[in-house]
C-alpha cells in the first residue's frame, strides 16, 4: 500500500461506521476543551475522532456547525446531571441542601465541563447564534428550580448557581459550605408571611 503525505491510507478502513457523526461531535467537545474554541480545527477534530478529515465536510457544514453542535451536546449532558441532582428534592430546606451540595460539587461536572462551558459563553458573546444553546440550557436549569419556587426565585436562583461556582471553581481558597449555604438559604427563603420563615 502506498502511503500519502499526511498517512491517511495507513489508517484502517471503516467500512460501517454507522456512529461516526456522533464520534466526531464528541470528539469536537474534546478539542475544545483540549484547546479552547480559538485553538479547534478541522484536522484536530478529524485525529481525535479517528476520522478521515473529508468525513467532517460530508457531515458538517463547517467548523461553526461542528462547535454548535458540540456545545449542544455538552449543555445536553450537563442539564441531565442537573435534572437528575434534583431528583429527589421535596421540601424548600431539600432545595437548600441540593443546591448547596451542587455548589460543593462543582455542579457534578469536573475542570474539563467547566472548560467547556466557559468557552462556550465566551463564544456566545461573539456569536449570537450560540446563544440559542446557552438560552436552552437555562431554560432547562429554570424549569427545574421552578418545581419548588416561583419563577422570578427560579431565575435568581438560577443565576446565584452559576455565580457561586464559577467562584468556587476559580477561587485558590477552599469557600466555606456554611457560607454558601446561608446564601442559598436567604435567596429561596419564603416571602410569604403564612409561611414558616426558617
């Protein structure tokens, strides 16, 4: 076999690779997290994926398509973790501890979820058509907070979550679980005088 100046023809041929489209896109939310949104290309994205970098062209219409579905699936996956954390909520103190345990736990993402979710906001600013993923995912978030309080709650709540980690993730001290909690306690305290204020 001959072999071409980029030795592609070494690599094995998959004749069925009914999961290729899919590999790729994962692949993309890998890169971006290896390398950041300014630092993806093409050939990256194709040696990750194991891939042919012509599968991209036939699957994509482009690296702004690849990256936009790759954030998608990347919110996708982290709104599950979310959906599933507050599985078991049923009181206002259940959502005190949920969220303060969601906090603590980085929101059961690790470094390379944050990473990505980072550049994902950062290159939402600069391309309003990602902010129909980032729109999406806090819809998603929203939308469960809202099973235990109001929607104006649910969207501070919302916001206070994002916040306190994106603190807690970039801070060189470890922040007080008492602390956060308090905080998490006075933002989703009842305001209505019937009901328990504790």
């Amino acid at each position: 076999m001959t072999t071409g100046a980029t030795g592609e023809q070494d690599r094995p041929v998959r004749r069925h690779d009914p999961d290729r489209r899919q590999r790729i896109v994962e692949a993309t939310v890998e890169v971006i997290a290896e390398h950041g949104v300014a630092g993806t290309t093409h050939r990256l994205i194709a040696a990750a994926a194991d891939v042919p970098l012509g599968s991209l062209t036939y699957h994509f219409t482009g690296l702004e398509d690849l990256r936009a579905q790759a954030f998608a699936l990347h919110a996708e996956r982290m709104a599950v973790r979310y959906e599933a954390h507050f599985a078991e909520v049923g009181s206002t103190e259940d959502v005190v501890e949920a969220v303060t345990e969601l906090v603590h736990a980085d929101a059961d993402a690790d470094d390379r979820d944050w990473t990505v979710a980072y550049e994902l906001y950062t290159a939402a600013l600069r391309d309003p058509a990602l902010r129909t993923v980032t729109e999406s995912w806090m819809r998603r978030s929203r939308g469960v907070l809202e099973r235990f309080v109001d929607p104006t709650t649910s969207r501070g709540l919302d916001a206070l979550i994002e916040g306190l980690v994106m603190h807690k993730v970039l801070s060189t001290r470890p922040v007080p679980r008492a602390e956060t909690r308090e905080i998490i306690a006075r933002a989703v305290r009842p305001t209505n005088s019937q009901e328990d204020p504790r």
